[in-house]
C-alpha cells in the first residue's frame, strides 16, 4: 500500500520520465531506425533511481501499473505530436502488463489516446510477454482483436524465456517476436546458443513473423544477426536507451 501511494505520487511530482532506445534495421538495403520502445524511469527525490526492474512488478501487485501505464501513454503520444511536428513521426513500441488488459474497453481507449494527437495506430507497437497469452481469456483477446483491427502491431517480449509452447503464435494476431537478449548473451562464442538463436529465427522466420534480436553488445552479435536472416535489432552496441530530445540527433548519425 504504501508503494501504492509512492507511484502515484511520484507521477503526481513528475518523477517518472521515458526514455526511448531505437530498434535497428540490420537488413541491407533498408538499414535504418525502424521503431523505440519508451521505458519508463523513476528518479526518486530520496532513493534517487529505482529501476523499473524493482518497481514494475511492484506496480503489478498494487494495481498502480494502471495509472504508470496511463501517464507511459499520455507522455509517449505527446512526445509522438512533437518529434512529428519535427519532421521524425516515429513507430513506438510501449510495455504492457497482465493487469492493464483487465478492462476489456482498454484497447479502444488507448486508441482514442492516439487520435487525440493524431498518431496512427501503424505508429503503435505493443509488447506482451508470453505468460500474458497462456491465459486464455475473451477479455484479452478482444483488446488484442481491438488494436489489431485499428492497424496497432503486437510484439511478444522476451520471446522464449516463458513456455516452451509455441502454440500461442497460431492464435493470437502476432506481428514480431524480441528474441530475448539470454539467448545472445554468450553468441558468438557458445556454439550451441548459436544453435538455439539459429533455430527460434528459422521458426520466426517461416512463421513470417518480424523478429527483433534484443541485446546486441557487440560487433560480433551484430554480424551474427545479419548472416541469421534476422532484420532488426536492439541492444547497447547499436543505441542505449536515450530521451526523446536526442533522437533527432540519433537519427541523423544513421545517415
Ligand atoms: O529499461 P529496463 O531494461 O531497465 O526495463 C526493465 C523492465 O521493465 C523490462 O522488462 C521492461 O519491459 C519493463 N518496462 C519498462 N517500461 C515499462 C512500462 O512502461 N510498462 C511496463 N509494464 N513495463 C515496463
Ligand atoms: O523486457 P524488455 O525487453 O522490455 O527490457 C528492455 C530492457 O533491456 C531495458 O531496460 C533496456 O535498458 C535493457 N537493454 C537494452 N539493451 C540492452 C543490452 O544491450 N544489454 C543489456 N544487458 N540490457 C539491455
Ligand atoms: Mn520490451
Ligand atoms: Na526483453
């Protein structure tokens, strides 16, 4: 309870922020940015930052996901209106949790949020996590349904840390899978993890889905990627995640 009040609190005294890390295109000839995902931050005035790994799943378990999720929206659409009024109308990918598909209107109120800025539903990315879809239930099914339709894309995060059943990717409306970045840890080196990442973007790929590889650290991770057939990438060799006011510049260094 007492997180509770901490988190909306703190969005009350703009602690939170977002910061934006650029999801690369590594496939030749469209080399580029092809999207960010905005991740929340917290500085607190006392505890200075807390990571969103700590106070996410205790924003789950309080239900103030609801309210950091609303405040995530509302300042990635505003940041959206302005980085297009500059020329750099960008696709942004935001997290969701479980609990914000509870309400089974979520999906049409997100994206009225979007049509108050004028960001297109094609500008949106959600990402899920896998435990979110072994939960068969209507409630999320339809919001998933709702976005789709609107033109919104769906992307499983961390992709193969969850269940080792795939069925999920038959039936549910999936656009991309994030390959979480455990796999390519230790690439190139460990021949059999090689296998593995191998193996998931062979099954990504014939199941055409769009593949983003987490994690990219080094030269030799990206070099990997491109000779897998995988198209997009993320990780702290390409960008590290950074404010909206220095994408532009970012984007400029892509040439
Ligand atoms: O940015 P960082 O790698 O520290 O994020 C840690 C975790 O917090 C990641 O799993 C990420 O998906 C999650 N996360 C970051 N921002 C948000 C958000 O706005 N909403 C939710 N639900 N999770 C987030
Ligand atoms: O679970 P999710 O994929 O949303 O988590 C994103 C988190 O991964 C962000 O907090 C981001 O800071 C972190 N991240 C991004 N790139 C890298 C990377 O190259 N290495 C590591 N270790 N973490 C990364
Ligand atoms: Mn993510
Ligand atoms: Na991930």
């Amino acid at each position: 309870m007492q997180m509770h009040s901490a988190i909306l609190e703190g969005i009350k005294r703009q602690q939170f922020y977002v910061l934006y890390q650029p999801i690369i295109n590594v496939a030749e000839p469209h080399a580029g940015m092809a999207k960010v995902e905005a991740l929340i931050r917290w500085r607190h005035p006392q505890y200075g930052d807390i990571s969103p790994a700590d106070f996410i799943p205790l924003a789950e378990r309080t239900g103030a996901i609801l309210e950091l999720g609303e405040w995530l929206l509302q300042q990635v659409c505003h940041d959206w209106q302005q980085l297009a009024a500059n020329g750099l109308p960008l696709t942004i990918a935001i997290n969701r949790s479980l609990r914000e598909f509870n309400d089974p209107d979520k999906g049409k109120h997100w994206l009225t949020e979007l049509s108050k800025v004028g960001m297109p539903a094609q500008s949106l990315v959600v990402e899920i996590t896998e435990s979110l879809l072994m939960r068969k239930r209507q409630r999320q099914l339809k919001i998933l349904h709702d976005l789709r339709q609107a033109g919104v894309s769906l992307a499983i995060d961390d992709f193969g840390t969850g269940y080792s059943s795939m069925n999920y990717l038959r039936e549910y409306p999936i656009d991309c899978i994030k390959i979480d970045r455990s796999f390519l840890k230790d690439c190139p080196q460990d021949q059999r993890q090689v296998s593995l990442l191998e193996a998931l973007i062979k099954v990504a790929l014939s199941l055409e889905l769009n593949i983003v590889a987490e994690g990219v650290e080094n030269p030799e991770q990206l070099a990997l990627l491109k000779q897998l057939g995988c198209q997009q990438a993320q990780g702290f060799y390409l960008a590290k995640p950074m404010p909206a006011s220095e994408l532009q510049a970012f984007f400029k260094t892509l040439g």
